[in-house]
C-alpha cells in the first residue's frame, strides 16, 4: 500500500493521474507542409464549424485543440472569441475527479482504493457509453495507430475491460485490433475467454499455446480451474475445436508428455458432448480409422445417441475379436467407455445374455490392449492383460449384477477385492456403489454401521489414487443429504460414518480437497460432526506441514466453537500444539 505521506496535496492531481498535457502530441503544432496543395474552404464555414466545438464542455481538453484552433485562426476568427468559449465551457471534470481523489488521500483513504474507485467508476461509464462505430472512426480519420492505446495495455484495469467490450462487440474493428496487440504485448494467456481471439488464427493459435502450457504445469488444479473458460474459446466454433483438437492429438502422439496432452483432449471433447455440440465426426476422425468405416459408423451411430446398440456393439465385437482390428484408440473415447461401464455396472441396466460378453470385452480390450506402431513394422498389439482383465469384469458384473444387499455379498468380499485392482473395474464399482447408496431408501433400510458398499469405495481410495475425485464427490452428495426421513441421531452417526471415510480419503493423500470441503461447511453442519472430524484429523497428522495445508485447517482449530472443549489448561493437547507449530512456522516465513 502506497505512502500518503509522500503525497503533495498541493498538487491539482492525485499520485499517478497523467497531467493534462503529457499525452498532447507536439507535432500536432506542425503545419503540414501540403495544406497549400489543398482546396480552399469557406471561411464562413470553417469558422461555423470550428466555433461549434469550441462550444462543447470542456473541448480545451481535447487533443485535437490545437489543431482546431489553428484552423479558427487561419480562417479569420477571432482570438477573443476563442478565450470566451473555451473558458465559459471549461468546467475541469477531469481536474474536480482529481481534486476530489486527492481530498479523499488527504483524509486518510489509501491511494490504492482510490485509484479503484476512480477506475471502477471510468470502467463502468466506458462499458456503458462505448460506441463501436466511432472507436471504429479512429482508424478510418488517418489509419493510425492512437498514442494513447501501447499505454493503456499495460494496464491490467483497462486490458480487462478491452476483454468485456470485446466480448459484447465481437465485430469491431478497433476492439479486434486491441486484442491482437495485447496477445502481441504478452498477455495472451489473460484473453482465453475472449471471442474475438477465435476470429485471429495468430491470436488464438499463441493463447491456445499459452493455456495448454498453464494445464501441464498446473496439474489438476490448473485443469478444474481454467477447463470452463478454455473449452468456451475453443468451443466457439468447429473450425476452432477441429484446429484445437488437431493440433493437441499430433502433441499426444510425443513420448514427454503425451497422456497429459491425451487427456486434455478428452476433456475438451466431453466439455463439447456438455455443451451439446456434435462433436463425433471430429473425434471418429481423429482415431486414424479411416480404414475401417464400418467400425466408424457403429461409434458414430451410439455417440451420436448417446446409447449402445447390441447390432453396432456386435459390429465393433467382430472386428477387434476377429485378427488386428481397428485402433484401440477408436473405442478408448471416454463417452464410449462410459456407456459401457453403465451398461454392465447400473443397477437397473438389462443386457441380453447373447450380448453380454460383447460389452465385456470391448471395455476389457479398450483398456487393457497396449498398441505401439514401428516404422515399416505396422502395429504391434499387446493383449497380455487382456485375459484376466476380461475375466475380473465378468465376476464383478455377475456378483453386483445378482446380490444388492451387503449382506449377500460379504461372502464375496475377497473376490471384489481382489478384482478391484482393476482400474476399470473399480471405476465400474464405484459407479454401482453411487447409484445404489443414492437410492432415497438405501439409508433408511441399511441396519450396518458401515455398509459394504462403503467398505468398497474405502478399497478402491487405496488402490486408485485418480479415483480420489470421484470417491469424493460421492461421499460430499451423501454428507450433504439431509436425510430427513431418518431419527436426529441416527442422521448424525451416519454423517459420522461418511466423515471416517473422507478421512481415510484424506490419509491416502487426498488431503487438500477434503479439508477444503470440511472448511466451507463448518456453518451449516453440526458442530459435534466438525469436532469428531478434527479429533481424528489430528490424531493421523504430523509435522512437517505446507503452508498451504496450514493456511488452510488452521481457522478450522483456532475455531473456539470447534475445538474448545478440546483444550487443556496445561497446553499439552493436540489441538494447542497444532496451533503452536502453525504459528511459530508462520512467524519464520
């Protein structure tokens, strides 16, 4: 924060306001040396004219004042008249707003909040008088660049707001030509979400550049941050998806960093599925089958519906069970895969006998088939796992598929188990276990302290690490039911349980998600629930700890509400040495 104490209120402006005549341009005052050369005017009528915007508020101000009073002057006016309008018009809006800043610093607001407000007020009247045919007018008067616009780039206040106006006037040609500077100066990385950038094949080729650099540094923070307004600029036409698509399935085709590229591109495309854009012809077309059209038009026919087919699913069974078939990588399309895994693990899905194996095997062989290609070689195909993987889908599927209750299915717990060391089939699992437990009935008739179905998702937090989300975001849905139909306290021993799973979620490394979604719903939940959450927390934890990890479960314990009763007088307990350490390693950073 600025030094007010530096401040010269003295000063007819406050710090960092451009003087009223730093941007004039001086060669303005130049007489051009062809105005001879040009057809004479009508004094009457330059006078008229030139009169008429010495008349206008405040025109001293204006930049092109000298060149009118030039004009005035060389035509025959009168220099009296001149002082008189431009002084009986002059009413200072600029130097009031810079008075009226410098009080306010005066009387103790910081320079920073001032300079927001000034900017705040601008950038609203901007938005709201912005007119695109005159910002347009600007480059049809002499087809320059204005002196004013490298500057104001700089700024992030008023890049922004070149952002939103770009937005709301995607067809303006000095707004387009902003962008283009902008992204030019550096800052493409700021304009994702802006349209205009989609009509500029060098404007959206660096910012696409730019974002996809952000996504592999970034992790799966970077990812659920930024996907949304990324796949909205993508997404803002078919020749930008194909040309995005394009370009991210040649990078994923590299050794370094090719499944992060991979999987970026299947985020992309399932964002485009969300948004409703037919995207299937593109992703078909991207799987190098063009070989097999058969093939081609089966996944076409089911993504397009968004179902399976047991005649396109025979089609697909034929071709990859019968020799070298297709690319695995037509039938690995997460949509697809999706299909599947609910056509074998829904609760209520019903698949005919005769097609059953089909379903099996495809998913089996799209995700357990490794293919490398050699030059001059062809494909090689490796189909070790192939086998078992097959065989640990068509146990689960048989065993959740005839047994719902817990208690039917404990006898099988070894074999579920063993079989969820299948990434595929723990992603099948956990999709039965959230359709079942969701069930408004399930809770109401469970009589276990903790229902298998939980022990399942317990086993597959163990083993799958990229599950972690998904586990998640079922055990927030059934901590954040409200249960009405249960007793007071069977209601709170069942979030109880729910919270012993999201701390087994955190002991196996999913730590920041689950203290973040127990800090946001401290005020809406039973306090007895938070402090049996924190008790057992720092019960699994122990020095060292990030800045982040502290930063963000500190509040929590320092919550006198939530830990006082926690407390001893001596200082010895977890929750006062909790506080202690985060303190002391505070204070040295």
């Amino acid at each position: 924060m600025a030094d007010t104490d530096d401040v010269d209120y003295n000063s007819d402006e406050y710090p960092g306001s451009p003087s009223y005549n730093e941007d004039r341009d001086d060669e303005n005052v130049d007489e051009d040396e062809d105005d001879d050369d040009e057809e004479e005017e009508d004094p009457e009528t330059v006078q008229a004219e030139c009169l008429a915007l010495f008349s206008q508020r405040d025109f001293i101000m204006e930049s092109n004042i000298l060149n009118v009073l030039k004009r005035y002057l060389q035509a025959g006016g009168a220099p009296s008249t001149v002082v008189e309008l431009l002084s009986v018009n002059f009413t200072s809006i600029a130097g009031m707003v810079n008075v009226m800043a410098n009080w306010l610093i005066h009387i103790g607001v910081s320079q920073r909040e001032v300079t927001m407000l000034v900017e705040n007020h601008m950038t609203e009247m901007v938005m709201k008088h912005f007119d695109p045919k005159k910002a347009d007018s600007i480059f049809n008067t002499d087809g320059n660049m204005p002196e004013w616009l490298p500057e104001m780039i700089q700024q992030p206040t008023w890049r922004s707001v070149f952002y939103r106006l770009a937005e709301q006037y995607p067809d303006c040609l000095f707004l387009n030509f902003t962008i283009k500077m902008i992204s030019d100066a550096g800052f493409q990385g700021e304009i994702t979400s802006v349209s205009t950038a989609c009509h500029q094949i060098e404007v959206f080729t660096r910012v696409l550049k730019t974002s996809i650099a952000t996504f592999l540094e970034g992790g799966e923070e970077a990812l659920e941050k930024h996907l949304p307004e990324f796949t909205k600029m993508v997404c803002h036409g078919e020749h930008t998806y194909l040309y995005s698509q394009l370009l991210m399935h040649l990078a994923a085709e590299e050794a370094q960093g090719g499944p992060n590229m991979r999987r970026l591109c299947q985020e992309l495309q399932k964002a485009a599925v969300n948004k409703n854009l037919e995207v299937t012809p593109i992703t078909v077309a991207l799987t190098h089958a063009n070989d097999y059209p058969r093939a081609c038009q089966a996944l076409s026919s089911m993504l397009s519906r968004q179902a399976l087919n047991p005649a396109d699913v025979t089609v697909l069974y034929k071709m990859y069970s019968e020799g070298e078939g297709p690319p695995v990588a037509l039938i690995r399309v997460p949509e697809f895969l999706d299909l599947l895994v609910d056509a074998l693990y829904n609760p209520t899905s019903k698949i005919s006998p005769e097609h059953k194996s089909k379903y099996i095997f495809l998913l089996a062989y799209s995700v357990s088939v490794v293919e490398s290609s050699r030059r001059g070689k062809g494909r090689r195909l490796n189909k070790e796992e192939l086998k078992s993987t097959t065989q640990a889908i068509e146990k689960t599927h048989t065993l959740l598929a005839n047994h719902k209750g817990s208690s039917e299915l404990i006898a099988e717990v070894a074999t579920l188990f063993t079989c969820i060391k299948f990434p595929v089939v723990a992603m099948g699992v956990l999709h039965w276990v959230d359709l079942t437990v969701s069930e408004p009935s399930f809770f109401k008739l469970n009589t276990d302290h903790t229902p298998l179905h939980l022990v399942l998702v317990d086993e597959i937090v163990s083993n799958h690490p990229l599950l972690h989300q998904k586990a998640l975001q079922l055990l927030t849905r059934l901590f954040d039911n409200s249960y009405d139909e249960l007793d007071v306290l069977v209601r709170l021993e069942l979030k109880k349980m729910v919270l012993d799973r999201m701390l087994h979620l955190l002991h196996r490394g999913c730590v920041i998600p689950v203290v973040t979604f127990i800090t946001k719903c401290v005020e809406d939940t039973d306090i007895s629930l938070v402090r049996h959450f924190v008790t057992e927390l720092l019960d699994m934890i122990a020095p060292p700890y990030t800045m982040e990890f502290v930063q963000l479960l500190l509040p929590l314990i320092e919550n006198k509400a939530v830990t006082d009763t926690l407390r001893t007088n001596d200082g010895k307990d977890p929750v006062s040495e909790f506080i202690c350490h985060c303190r002391t390693l505070m204070n040295q950073v």
